[in-house]
C-alpha cells in the first residue's frame, strides 16, 4: 500500500502530498479501465502462458516504480503496473498447479497385517 508512504514520496519528489496521492487514484483507474480491456485481450491466450506474460508486465511495472527519477515516470509505473493488476489476480485465481496423479488418492495407514 502506498497510503503510508505519500508524505514521504511527496517530499522526495518536491510535489504536494494530495498530488502524490494522485498516484493511488491513477492506479485504481487503471486497474478498472485496464482489467476488462487486458481481459478481452487475453481470452484466447492460454491462461498460464498469458499469466507469466502478465506477471512480466507487472514486475516491469513495479521496476519502474521503483527506480523512477521523476514524478512523472512514477505515475507512469504505476499505471503499467495498474493495468496489469486486475487480469493478473482474475487469471491467478483459476489458474492452478497441475495436481500429481499419485497423491489423488488419500493416504492409508498400513494396517498390523501388512507391516
């Protein structure tokens, strides 16, 4: 969250704090224009493969963020990484590692005879 942090940020970029709280506005909008859009985009990719694309877009986006010099790239990280956000969790939350075939059963206890 980076609420706690606008004072702090405000400062090291010599900008106010309510401008600097633009950055939490930027990154909703973002992720509500930029969810369905992304979404729509993606539904005939595999889901893994548009998860791990995503995923790249959103760390690029984090990356950014953080070694931003100025303002105005920070905004722009945040809104790389907002629009990545909202399709990254919805393909995170159906996608699952392939379950093993061995341990589908549920394990048994050998009984005294079989020891």
């Amino acid at each position: 969250m980076i609420s706690g942090l606008l004072p702090a940020l405000a400062a090291d970029f010599d900008v106010s704090v309510p401008r600097a709280g633009s950055l939490i506005s930027v990154f909703a909008l973002s992720v509500a224009v930029g969810a369905p859009l992304i979404t729509v985009a993606t539904r005939r990719a595999p889901r893994k493969a548009a998860l791990l694309c995503l995923l790249g877009v959103f760390c690029a986006g984090e990356i950014l963020a953080a070694v931003a010099p100025t303002f105005g790239l920070l905004m722009a990280g945040r809104v790389v990484t907002g629009v990545a956000h909202g399709t990254v969790f919805g393909i995170g939350a159906v996608v699952r590692p392939p379950s093993s075939r061995r341990s589908a059963r549920p394990a048994r206890w050998p009984s005294s005879s079989e020891a």
